[in-house]
C-alpha cells in the first residue's frame, strides 16, 4: 500500500492529490459523479456560477451520504439486537437441556 500522485479535474479546476494506491479508483470515481452531478445542475437548472453549482451538487451528495449511512446504522442495531435474542434464547435452550439432564 503505497501512494500515488494524481490529477483530477472538477468543474474545470485541475487539483493534484496524494493519494493511498487502495483509494485512487474510488476517488477517481467519486470525482466522475461530481462532474457528472455538475453536468446534471446545469442542464436541468440553468446554473453557470460553478460556486453555486457545486454547493447544491455537495448538499445533494452529502444528504445521500446520510440517509444511507442512517439506513446502515438502524440495520446494524436490528443485527445487534437479534443477536442479543439469539443469545437469549440459546441460553434458554441450555438451561432447559440442564435441567432435563439433573
């Protein structure tokens, strides 16, 4: 795992970055769905201030980023807690094993 050197281009910024050689195909991919998302603001909403386009491009992403990030979070507590029942109820089992065997 070493890094990499390279140049992206955001709404027509050119910006070198370094960059962990396991990272560069996610960040060359994120970079493709900014620009893509750039593209998409300004046809669909007229806007050429590409200060203004890429702070709704970054809103957009970012509540994305969280909506799924909720979604994740309540799965993984619904996970935590069927394993809590599943425990509970393997103990259950046990106890109930015991006593049939005194």
């Amino acid at each position: 795992m070493g890094e990499v050197s390279i140049k992206v281009e955001i709404a027509g910024g050119i910006y070198p970055l370094k960059v962990d050689t396991d990272d560069e195909r996610n960040i060359k991919e994120a970079v493709s769905l900014i620009n893509s998302k750039i593209t998409e603001f300004e046809k669909n909403y007229g806007i050429k201030d590409k200060k203004d386009v890429l702070a709704m491009v970054m809103i957009q992403l970012v509540s994305q980023l969280y909506k799924k990030l909720n979604i994740h979070e309540k799965e993984l507590s619904d996970l935590k807690q069927l394993l809590v029942d599943v425990e509970y109820m393997l103990e259950q089992h046990r106890s109930d094993v015991n006593n049939i065997g005194s």
